[in-house]
C-alpha cells in the first residue's frame, strides 16, 4: 500500500525574476512612450519634474 505521509511535499516553483529597465532605454530620448497591453494602451510620459507617469 502506498502512503502518501511518507512522500516529500514537491518544491514549487519559483517565479521567475523581476527585468529590470533603465527608463531611457523605455523612452528612447522622447518624453512620451505608448506601451501596448493586451488590447488596451497606456501612455508612459516623463514629466518636467523627472517623474514618471503611467496613464490608461
């Protein structure tokens, strides 16, 4: 007969780590990027105060 107690619980699996992006690299010297999701579209603007904002 076959007991389950007895077996080690599997490992699970670990997310894979987060990519990490210089924001001038994502905006390419413009102050303004359309980033596409599925079917919508944000816009990731970079604002005179050296902030970014990301808006539906």
């Amino acid at each position: 007969m076959h007991d389950a107690r007895l077996q080690p619980a599997p490992t699970p699996a670990r997310p894979a780590p987060a990519t990490d992006f210089d924001s001038r690299e994502l905006m390419r010297g413009t102050r303004e990027v359309l980033i596409r999701h599925g079917d919508q579209v944000y816009r990731l603007r970079h604002t005179r105060n050296d902030k970014l904002i990301l808006v539906k």
